[in-house]
C-alpha cells in the first residue's frame, strides 16, 4: 500500500472517530475502525476515477453518509 493511501486511512479513521463522538456513539476498537477506513477510501477512489472528483471530498461525503 502507498504512503499517501495509508494516509488518507489514517485521515479517513480519524474522521470517523470524530463523527462517532460527535454523535455520542461508542467509537468502534481500533481494527473495525481500519476496516471501515480502508472501505471508505476505496469507494471514494473508485467514485474519484469514474467521475473525475477529489478524493477527499468524496471520503467526507461517504463518511457523512454513514452518520445518517
């Protein structure tokens, strides 16, 4: 895996942490957390290559979803 992949997990994990607090619910343990991450960045590279959009804003939106 690429340096600027794991960093965007770690963004991505982070992000995630802070929704899970923000929304008073428990924070998942540190691996379904790397799960979770990994999956949402995959998605949002995917969706960046079929329509051309930044991949961090595409992680924020999948991540907002998962709030609702």
């Amino acid at each position: 895996m690429g340096f600027i992949r794991q960093q965007e997990e770690k963004l991505a994990m982070r992000f995630l942490s802070w929704q899970y607090e923000k929304l008073k619910k428990p924070v998942p343990p540190e691996v379904e957390l790397e799960l979770q991450a990994a999956k949402i960045v995959a998605e949002a590279h995917d969706i960046a290559r079929a329509r051309g959009r930044n991949v961090m804003a595409i992680i924020k939106d999948l991540i907002s979803e998962i709030k609702k």
